[in-house]
C-alpha cells in the first residue's frame, strides 16, 4: 500500500469507539477477507490492513499512543512485530487462528525457535530545563539474564543435557484444527520442554533450571531537547535474555516531568504568569523576563488587563524533530494594593473622578473599587 490509512477509517469506526465496537468491526471484516476465503488480488494486503489496526486500537496502550501521536508514534515505538504482540486475535476465530497464523501471513512462516526476550520499561524523571536542553540518564534496573553457573542451559554443571523428544529441539509443535476458514495450522510452545527444545536431567541449583538469573544493570541514555512527559525512549538490546539464542528484549524509558515552579508546557509551548502594578498596566512598560534560556525584555503594552497573553515567538521549547521553538505565554496580572497612604488614596479618588467613576468615599468604598 502506498501509505497507511487512518485505523479508525480501516475499520469503520468512530474515534471514540468502545472496545466491544472495535472487536465486532474486526471480526467482520476479517471474516469478509481473509484469504483462506476471499480470492480477490488484495485481500490478503486488506486483511492485513485491518489486522494491524485491530491489534493497536483493541490494545488500550497502543490506541492512547495512537490518538495522541498518529501512526509515527506507532512506528516509532513499536517494531512490526511488537505492534501484535499481546493482541487477542483467538477469540476473535474463535479459538483457531490467533497469533501464530497472524504471523505466519505477517513474517512469513511459523514463529519457530526460542522466543525473543522479554521488553521492560521503566521511568526516569527529568526537569523541564534538561528536556529544553537534552540531557544523559544513567538508568539503572533489573533485568534476567543468563545463569552465571548453568550458562544458560538449566542443567546442573555436569549433568546431561538432551534434545526433547517431542519436538526434536525445535521448541515449537504443529497443529491443525478446522475453522470457517478451513484448515489452519497452528504453532505453540512443546508442553513437554516449554519451548526451550531441551530437556535436562538435574536442574541447576543457582537458577533452579530456568537458565535464568535477575541482574541489576545501568546504561546511559541520551534523552533528546524537546521530549515530552510520557513520551518513551527505546534502548534496542538492553531488555531480558530469549530464550535459547534468541536475542535480547528491549528496554523502553518512559520520560516523565517535574513540576516548573514558573512555566507551564503544552507541548512545544511554554506558560507563565507575571504581576503588573496598575500604572504600569495603564501607561505600558517593559520588562526584565527570565526564560529557559536568558534574559529578555518584555514590552507590556498601554492599557492592559489582567489576563492579557503576550506572545513571545520562538522563545518557548524546542521542537523534538526538526529546527525550530515553540512560543512562550505570558499571562498579564494586574496587582492591587493592598494598603493605601492618605495621599495615594487622594489621587486615586481623584483619577476615578476624572474618569467619571462614581465611587463611595472611605477606605472600603476605594478598595472595592480597585478591585473591582
């Protein structure tokens, strides 16, 4: 296909459609093309079409990532497989033809061998001048990795290790079950090895036959200028040990922000709020305004109230892709005195007679009309 489709338009539906929804569409059109019975040239492209968009809408994680960032926060977060795994595609045809034969049309062939290990996700908090700025994590965490004594094998050192009977070391078995869509085979992990193709003899006594130890490990990582809260950084390799030669999971950092004392952020957009006295506001100033990145002058101009919005152009964060800053707000508030010499008060009545105000005389009568 020559570019990918909106998943809600794949599959008919309405941005805010329910779960229930989003099953009841798929199924449908799964039934309607999958190429076990629908001959036309493309229905095997479209049946892949729409199971694409039910395994990322039917996965509350993926369809939240989805409606914020669109497909390249799909694409940039998940690899072509990953954006499957955890769908429940079984029930769906109703017990045959899940995931195995999802990818066995995906990838081509049987998802044979050892299983890729495990992603693991953990999160980093950072401020808002090192997200303005790029900065490096040093992230620290706990993954498996291969036994140390067993090297990986299960076996107690020493003792034998064999090629399991039922699968011949493959790991995986085969087989058909009849469907809508006719015979579909179906692959799965040997129940007798646990897909690890081997069987031992004496379990090791360090990892007590899982092959497998917990280790705390770091790495750095280099968190780009711009990222956002919630936004995810993946480190390809650093996730759990596979299984028998397979490679390592992934490990995804999820960024997430300190509270800014002066700025709020809405994207690459930045917040603040500054106080003007009265004068000020009525005759205009300027201003010394601290931001992310130095001092500059802010001009408020005659005549302003409180809640105006100055816009800064270019002066907010910076755009994660490509050259370029947000805007910085900087929201007006009018300050009033909160005490008054008799002869400020004098002039303020007389500047409310001046411009024809009607005030009540006194000390609440003047207060009320200030802040009013």
């Amino acid at each position: 296909m020559a570019g990918k489709r909106d998943y809600y338009e794949v599959l008919g539906l309405a941005r805010d459609a329910a779960p229930e929804d989003i099953k009841k569409a798929y199924r449908k059109l799964a039934i309607k093309l999958h190429p076990d019975r629908n001959q036309e040239p493309d229905a095997e492209e479209r049946f892949k079409e729409v199971s694409e968009a039910y395994a990322v809408l039917s996965d509350p994680e993926k369809r939240q990532r989805y409606d914020r960032f669109g497909h390249a926060g799909i694409d940039q977060q998940y690899s072509a497989e990953d954006i499957f795994r955890g769908a429940d595609f079984g029930d769906i045809f109703g017990g045959a033809g899940g995931l195995g034969s999802i990818f066995d049309m995906f990838f081509g062939g049987g998802r044979r061998g050892p299983a890729r290990g495990r992603d693991l996700q953990v999160t980093h908090e950072i401020t808002l001048e090192e997200a303005f700025t790029g900065t490096e994590a040093e992230i620290t965490y706990r993954r498996l990795e291969e036994c140390g004594s067993c090297h990986g094998s299960g076996a107690e050192p020493g003792t034998r290790v064999d090629t399991c009977a039922a699968c011949g070391g493959v790991g995986q078995v085969q087989h058909q079950q009849r469907t809508p869509f006719g015979v579909l085979n179906q692959i799965g992990p040997c129940p007798r090895c646990n897909g690890q193709g081997r069987t031992v003899e004496t379990p090791c006594r360090t990892c007590r036959g899982t092959g497998h130890d917990r280790v705390k490990r770091s790495v750095t990582v280099k968190v780009p200028a711009g990222i956002e809260g919630g936004q995810s950084l993946r480190v390809p390799g650093k996730g759990e040990v596979g299984g028998r030669g397979a490679p390592h999971g992934d490990l995804y950092v999820q960024i997430r922000m300190k509270p800014h004392g002066r700025f709020h952020r809405e994207g690459p957009d930045l917040l603040t709020e500054i106080p003007v006295s009265i004068p000020q506001a009525v005759l205009g100033t300027e201003t010394d305004l601290e931001t992310l990145d130095g001092t500059v002058t802010l001009t408020v101009p005659p005549g302003s109230e409180t809640g105006k919005v100055l816009r800064l152009r270019g002066r907010g964060m910076p755009y994660l892709r490509g050259s370029g800053r947000g805007d910085l707000h900087v929201r007006l508030r009018v300050v009033i005195p909160q005490k008054l010499n008799e002869r400020t008060r004098r002039l303020m009545e007389e500047l409310a007679e001046e411009l024809d105000e009607e005030v009540p005389r006194g000390r609440k009568g003047i207060f009320d009309f200030l802040r009013g």
